[in-house]
C-alpha cells in the first residue's frame, strides 16, 4: 500500500499546535528562523544583537502563540510585527530584552565563533558581488575564508591544508570577513 | 542552514515545558461536586469554625513573634553558620608535613590576603593558612584523593578533570592548583571547602583552606544592594593584561555565568570614573572589561558598544566566584598589554 501523501501543515497549523505539539514549534522555528536571522541581521549589523534579538521574539511568539489569530493575519506577518517591536524597543532601550526567554526560564544563548560566523557570512549569501571581493582579498585571508565560510571546512581541518595554527586561521577569517563587509558596505 | 541550532533545542524544551504545564490545568479545573443540603449547612458550619481557628491562630502568631512556617526551617541564624564553618575546618586534616602559618606564607600571591574572600551578610568564610612541603599539584592532589566525607559534588574544575582545577602554567610547571568541594546541605547551611596551592620561592607550597558557609536569600537581579563589594580574585587583580579564553565549553561557561549576574542599571558605578588599566578577558566577540577597584564588570560586543554591563559585586555565592576563578586562571592564556583606555 502506498503511502498516503499529506500536505505539510500551514504556519498557522503549526503555531497552533506548539501549545500541545512541542516540536511544531521547532518546525515552524525551521521555517523562519533564517528569514529572521538575517533581518536582524541587516537591521544591526551585529551578529550578536541578531542572534539575542532571534532568540527573544521566538520566546515572545511562544510565550503568545496561544494568543494568535488566524483571522487577523498570516503567522508571518505576526511573527515580523513581533520581530519589528523588538527592534524598536531594542534601539530605544540600547539593549536587547530577554523578558519572555525568562518567562520561559530558557537558558542565556551563548554564542561560538562559529555561529557568529555563518550570521556574518549573511552578506556573502548575496553571490557573484561578493565572490568577485573575496577574489580580491589578499591569498591567506581569501584562502581561509573561502574554506571556513563557503565550504565549511573546520579550523583543524584548514590548519593543516594551509600550515598554520588554528588561531592563525581564525585571524585570517575574521579579518577577511571584515574586509568584506567593509568593501560591501562601499559598494551599496 | 541554520544559524543558532542550540536556540532551536531551547524553545522545543521550552514548548515541552509549556506544554506539560498546560496538560496539567484540566485536573485543576474539575468541577467541584455539588454540595447536597445537609452537605451546604455543615460546609458553612466548617467555614465559619476554620474563620475562628485561623483569627485565634493570627492573635497566637503575632503574640509569639516570628513563628516558622510549618514544613519550613527557619533562616539559621549567624552562629549557627560560624559553628557550621569552623566545623568544616576542623574537620581538615592538613596533609603530612604540614605547618599552620598566622599568615599568608606567600603575599601577594593568587590565594590572596585575609580579607580577599567573601564574607558578606550572606556567606561566612573562614580560612587556614599552612606551609605544606611538594608542588601544588601534589598538594591539591593529596588532598583530592581523600574528599570531605558528605561531599555532594566538585566544582572549580577547568576542563572537568577529577579533584582539582589545572593551574597556570609557568614552564610546564603548574604554582597554582585549586579543588573545591561542595557539601551537602546541613540545616539551610549551603557548607563549600575550597583548597588553594601556590608555589613557594624557597621550595614548597603555600596552602589555603577556606570553609565557606552559605545562608538565608540572596537578592537577585532587583533585590537590594549588597552592604558588602567582594574583590576581585587575585589572580585578576593585577592591571593591563588581556586573558583569552579560547575553548568554547569555557566560553559558554564564563558567559553563562557572566549572564547570572545581576545587571546594573546605571552606566557607571562609583568609583569607576577614574580610567585604570583595567584586566580584559576576551570570550570570543565578547570582551569583558575587569577594572581593579571598580565593583563592576563591563562585558563589550566586538569591543565598540558596550552592550550590556554587569556588576561583580556581594550578592556572588562562594561558589559563583569561585567558578570565575579557575577560568580566569586555569585554563586562560594571559598575554600581556595594555587595555585601552
């Protein structure tokens, strides 16, 4: 008997089911976890911010998921008005709020190098301007990023390609990255 | 791709929770059963007889003073935590060869002065001071070997290594080893032995012994001030150096703990105007900013905006500093340099 095939379940589905279903949660979180990133991303050209800022509405739309209403709108029209009042709240304050991750008593995000990277490498998503900058950085930096950034190779793995130690690698990606921006930025 | 996958497992717990929390409501919504008629008068009978109790129970109460709730052991009072530490030290059985010092054998060293441990309105600390023959890696490690016999768990460890936290390295050589034992829980007595070993110029180690002993609340992020500022660890306590921790377990660990203290709403504390050199300790794009004599601790985000400042002040439980401790010392490599100003 062939399986009997179903049609993936709406936003709005998912987010109603959170309340009972914890891992609709986690899908609905795969379906705009990356959109919202990348928002906040290019909102405060911070990484950090962008990740705290991800985590807090997140909390906030599960903390209110009860509260949401498919008749007023789209899920994703809910979750980015969320996103948007934590923006503004966030450049009137000078700080991000963690209110409703504590409501939830998650734990504090603590953020590693490499989350920190794939979030800055947001602005190399955008193709061939950046391909063409990152064959102009100088050959170390261009090295070590085109192998942590684009091919996601570690550092151990680098450090050995490119004889060097791993701290050296890491220097080389982060100044490379920060070339980018830099060069992007001129570019806008 | 996903950026933060950590902060995916965290909601889907947090879903589970909320979940499990609103699976539990139903049971508290049952519907109470209709009282029948005889059922009403004795339940109105039953009420006013439990108004009486409960008014003769509030006259008895303020009469008496404060009366501990039942089920609840009441905050132990100030000589009960004296006795409970001067008990844990007496317990100690130095190691062989070991002569009690009056004083620190090695001033100025990272196990500290007198008055470098916390002794607020809410932890005691009482301390020994010993000039023990070996290397404080031997020392630690004796002592290790043979934990306090309620001991609940160890904590100051840098790399989760049994016994002891590793030192700073000079040469290959550790001068500093620490081990800290946590006890159990005695009468609402929080009971912490923590064992710290420096090398001593002329051979030897100089040991320390602090028996800490924990009581009552401790307000948290919007309680009242501490009365009491506790120092910083000695080993921080020298200006114009940059500590690097570069294992991301150790980071997590440093920001979680860095994220558990309380904020400070003010910008600046007092006595914080004054630009020293201050210690920073870089965790990744995090920067932390420690300033010899400023009760707070600045945490920068790629070392432009300060983002978010904490203050490093008493509310700490002996067991928080402590864990800042091995990080800052055991498994940091320091370089030396000046922090900007």
């Amino acid at each position: 008997m062939l399986p009997v095939p179903t049609a993936p379940a709406s936003d709005e589905d998912l987010l109603a089911r959170s309340r009972r279903d914890p891992e609709a949660f986690g899908l609905f979180y795969d379906r705009f976890e990356a959109e919202l990133v990348r928002f906040f991303y290019r909102a405060t050209r911070r990484a950090d911010l962008a990740a705290d800022l991800t985590a807090e509405v997140f909390a906030a739309a599960l903390a209110g998921a009860g509260a949401f209403d498919p008749s007023r709108g789209h899920a994703r029209s809910w979750l980015f008005g969320i996103a948007r009042h934590e923006l503004a709240d966030t450049w009137e304050r000078g700080r991000v709020e963690d209110r409703a991750r504590r409501r939830l008593g998650m734990e504090p995000l603590a953020l590693s190098d490499e989350m920190i990277e794939r979030i800055e490498s947001i602005d190399l998503e955008r193709g061939g301007g950046a391909l063409t900058l990152l064959a102009e950085l100088p050959e170390d930096q261009r090295a070590a990023v085109q192998g942590r950034v684009v091919e996601e190779r570690d550092y151990a793995e680098l450090a050995s390609t490119l004889a060097c130690s791993e701290s050296v690698v890491r220097q080389r990606v982060s100044r490379g990255l920060r070339t980018l921006r830099a060069r992007l930025e001129r570019a806008r | 791709m996903t950026y933060l996958p950590e902060l995916r497992d965290s909601l889907v717990g947090a879903a589970e929770r909320q979940a499990a929390g609103a699976g539990a409501e139903p049971a508290r919504r049952r519907p109470r059963r209709r009282p029948r008629p005889f059922g009403a008068f004795a339940l109105m009978a039953a009420s006013v007889l439990a108004i009486v109790v409960a008014g003769a129970v509030l006259v008895l109460v303020r009469h008496a003073g404060s009366v501990p709730q039942a089920g609840t052991r009441p905050t132990p009072t100030r000589a009960e935590v004296v006795a409970a530490a001067e008990s844990l030290l007496g317990r100690f059985q130095p190691p062989a060869g070991a002569v009690a010092s009056e004083a620190n054998p090695a001033p100025g060293s990272q196990i500290g002065g007198p008055a470098d441990k916390i002794a607020d309105r809410y932890s005691l600390d009482l301390h020994r001071f010993y000039r023990v023959p070996g290397t404080p890696e031997q020392v630690i490690d004796a002592i290790s070997r043979q934990p306090p016999p309620d001991l609940q768990s160890q904590s100051g460890e840098a790399e989760g290594t049994a016994g002891s936290s590793t030192g700073r390295r000079t040469q290959s050589r550790v001068v500093f080893q620490a081990a800290t034992f946590n006890l159990t829980r005695t009468n609402g007595i929080d009971r912490q032995l923590t064992f710290e070993a420096v090398v001593l110029p002329g051979g030897g180690s100089a040991l320390r012994v602090d028996a800490q002993a924990g009581y009552g609340s401790i307000p948290m992020p919007h309680g009242p001030e501490p009365a009491v500022t506790a120092p910083l660890p000695p080993s921080v306590a020298s200006p114009g150096h940059t500590i690097a921790i570069t294992q991301l377990a150790s980071r997590k660990r440093a920001l979680r703990f860095l994220n558990a203290l309380p904020s400070v709403k003010q910008p600046t504390a007092p006595g914080c105007r004054v630009v020293a050199p201050a210690n920073r300790i870089v965790l990744g794009a995090t920067t932390v900013l420690i300033t010899p004599g400023c009760p707070q601790i600045t945490v920068e985000t790629r070392g432009a905006v300060e983002y978010k400042t904490w203050r490093y002040a008493g509310t700490l439980r002996p067991n928080e500093r402590l864990k800042l401790l091995p990080l800052l010392t055991g498994e940091a490599t320091r370089s030396s340099g000046r922090a900007r100003p």
